[in-house]
C-alpha cells in the first residue's frame, strides 16, 4: 500500500457560498485532543452534540455548532474523523479552518479524505472512482450507475472473475508438484472452459460498457434535413426554450449546436445542424459537411421534412446507421390533414407544440430498445482507465486460450493466469501506481 503522510488535515466539505449550513471536516490518527480544544467536551464516538465551538489556541468562541467524533478504525477515512456543521456562510467555516491551521492542523489536498479512505482499505478504487462520479453525476441514470460502484456492485463483477482466476490457478500449481502417477491432473478441457468462461464475462462487460459511456456522455440525437424544413424550431420546442436562431433565410444554421436534456433519467445530447441543400459558396459547403459529418457519430437521427420525410430517408440512405432514425414531418400545423401521414412518420407542430410529446417516448422507447437495455438492467461504467486496463486482460485471456489449444505445458498457462490476476488486481487497486492514485484523487474537489 502506498505510503501517506499521517498529519492531521482538515478541509470545508460543502460547497462555497451563502447557504444555511457548512460542513467542516477533519481527519487524523488521533483527533481525541483536536474535538477537547474546539469543544470544551469529551468526545464520545458517532455522537452528534450541539456545542460551542472555541478557537483551541486563545478560546475564541467561533460558533455554535453540531460536532461529531468517528473513532477510527469505523469512520469514512479509517482514521479518527470530527465534523462540525457550522453556520453557513463564507466566514463562520473560514475562522474555523483558520483555527485549526493555527493550531498545526493543514489544510487537505483535493480527494485526500476519500484516498485515505482507500490506503486504509475502505473503499477499493472502484468504489473510490464511483465517489468521483456520482459527485459530477448530471442525470438520474449516471447517478444509479455510480451508486452501484460505490456500493461495491462493479468490484463484485471484477471479483468474481478473479476469484475463478485464482481458483484454477491454485489446483494448477498445485498439481505442478506432483507426477501423473500420483495425482489425477485436471483435463485441459476443464482449465479451457473455466478460461474460456471468463473471456466471456469480459467481452460482457466491456461490450455493454461502450453503450453504458454512450448513455453517460448523452445520447447523440441529430436532427437533420434540407433547409427552412423546421430544424432549429423542433430543435427548441424539444429542449423548452430559444436555443437555436430560427430564420425564414436558408441557410440560418451555419454550424453545429448542442444541448443536453434529460429523458426519463437518461440525458440525451441534441444536435442541430445545417440545412443539407445544394450551394456553391464555400461556408454552405462547410456547413453541409459538417453536416453529413454529424451523422457518424449519432445514435439517433431526426430526419426532419415538412412534405414528405421518406424522401429524405431514400437520399441518406448510405450515411444514416439501419433503424437508428426517426421519421418527423414538421409544420403539421400548416396541413391539418394528417390522414395520408404514414404511421411509421410523427406529426409534429414546433408553433402549437403538438407531437412533441409522442416524439420524446418513441424517442425513450428507442433508447431503451436499442441502445441501453443491458444498462438499464445492470448498469456498469467503467472509466478510460479501467478500459484500458480490461482490454490488456481480455487480450492476455485470447493469447492464452490459443497457447491452449497449441497445446503448451501447463505451467506456461499458469504464468498466463498470474499475469490475467495481476492486470485484475490493477483495475481494483489492489497494485498501487502512485501516479495513477494520485491524479485519480487530484480530480475529487477539496474536501471529500
């Protein structure tokens, strides 16, 4: 385990700002002298008591407070940890910190409490990531995601492959210091199938990871058509207000914008583009481009007309991905007649706002299908990091089943496996990178 200085450290845990309450936090070997001088009381562990709070040097009376004392091993940090829930405010947590600092207390680093929390074993650095996360989470789905890391719901998966790991292992070893003639050696067979299983469960998961970083990003919804059809206007009555410019000139959306919106807990990434028309002047062209570009990195496309869309469908039919679009037909508003509408087509009207609705579930209806369905389930993200990392493992478990099948000594597969455990025991944090731990940590706001 990397080695960490043991001083004592405090930081602010709640936001900055005007607000009815701030959390100050401590955490230390021994924090039983540090609660006397701020309290004036003994400390009595996972108790909160409402206190004055003294300045420990002159006993300054600095606030009244709630105080609470974890004694160590059972707090967040495996340390002694103190929490004073102050009065908000910039002022009343600052002359508190500025106590503790002049009494030889520093002040902690970005994510120090949560990285003592995993050199103290904790948290493993899964669960340490997921804190990171669900700290930034900006939807309801990436919120559940990263719940289920910090429960520890991931480290089980990654576990439970390297367990299996282990256990094959253990009885390859140990039949590696017997002859035949003494031992009945397990069948290649078997030491195949138990491999072969966990080359599954890894192709599962960094598989369904691609559409979990998809789900985490936004999924990329991109309306596209010829000019003047009603882009931009059904690109603001979707996302509630005036975002894009709306003109009756051709060619008013010269780039592309994005906003993020959030759909039934899943946040989707909107995109208007620029009209696809024919133009010989050099921004049009870039703009189409640009459009036509879009299109590669969609998950969904809106191909939007206000006559007939399936026109549009026939012409983009080599740039657009197989069922991964939307048929819309803007300006209902404009033909009241909606009986010679396919059903395989939504209304809608950006003016009087009909249709809308119906296109945000199909929308929804599509995502779930189509795109996060084994999320919705089983949500696993892992970051570039662990991606990294699994793809190494994956790579080493398909040399090793060809080794197999070349039919290698047994203790060649043995070292394969030892070499699969130790790229596991990176992804859990259990063979520290000091670099790795510390810009991990770095990105975590002062405090936590």
């Amino acid at each position: 385990m990397l080695p960490y200085r043991s001083e004592n450290i405090v930081a602010i845990a709640t936001p900055p700002g005007n607000g009815a309450l701030a959390i100050v936090r401590f955490s230390g070997k021994n924090l039983y002298s540090v609660y006397r001088s701020f309290s004036h009381k003994r400390p009595q562990d996972r108790k909160a008591i409402f206190s004055k709070i003294y300045h420990p040097s002159n006993n300054k009376l600095l606030d009244e407070a709630v105080i609470i004392y974890f004694k160590s091993p059972n707090s967040f940090t495996g340390e002694d940890v103190i929490e004073i829930t102050c009065h908000g405010g910039a002022l009343v947590s600052k002359s508190i910190i500025l106590a503790a600092i002049d009494y030889g207390i520093r002040n902690a680093k970005p994510g120090e409490f949560s990285c003592r929390a995993y050199l103290n074993g904790k948290i493993d650095l899964l669960q340490a990531e997921g804190i990171s996360s669900l700290i930034s989470a900006k939807s309801q789905f990436l919120q559940d995601i990263s719940l289920n890391h910090l429960l520890g719901h991931v480290t089980k998966n990654f576990s439970e492959i390297k367990n299996d790991s282990l256990n094959i292992l253990s009885i390859i070893e140990n039949e590696l210091n017997f002859s035949e003639q003494e031992i009945d050696l397990t069948s290649i067979s078997i030491i195949r199938d138990v491999i072969l299983n966990i080359r599954n469960k890894l192709e599962t998961i960094l598989n369904n990871t691609t559409h979990g970083l998809d789900v985490a990003l936004g999924i990329r919804v991109v309306i596209i058509g010829k000019t003047n059809s009603g882009k931009s206007s059904l690109y603001n009555a979707i996302l509630g207000y005036d975002r894009a410019i709306v003109s009756s000139v051709p060619g008013t959306t010269r780039d592309t914008i994005e906003s993020i919106f959030e759909l039934e807990g899943v946040p989707v990434c909107l995109i208007d583009t620029a009209g696809i028309w024919e133009s010989e002047k050099y921004l049009d062209r870039l703009s189409i481009e640009k459009s036509y570009s879009s299109l590669d990195e969609a998950n969904i496309c809106f191909l939007v007309d206000d006559v007939d869309p399936k026109l549009l469908e026939k012409s983009l039919c080599k740039n657009i991905k197989k069922d991964n679009y939307i048929l819309i037909k803007t300006k209902s508003d404009l033909n009241n007649s909606t009986d010679s509408i396919d059903n395989n087509i939504i209304a809608v009207s950006s003016k009087l706002n009909t249709g809308i609705n119906k296109l945000l579930t199909c929308l929804s209806t599509h995502i779930k299908s189509n795109i996060s369905n084994y999320d919705v389930i089983n949500p696993i993200l892992v970051t570039r990091r662990q991606r990294g990392l699994l793809k190494r493992a994956l790579s080493s478990i398909v040399v090793l089943i060809e080794q197999i099948d070349n039919g290698v000594e047994t203790d060649i597969i043995a070292s394969g496996i030892r070499g699969f455990v130790s790229i596991l025991e990176e992804v859990l944090g259990e063979i520290p990178n000091e670099d790795i731990i510390n810009n991990i940590f770095s990105n975590f706001c002062i405090g936590k």
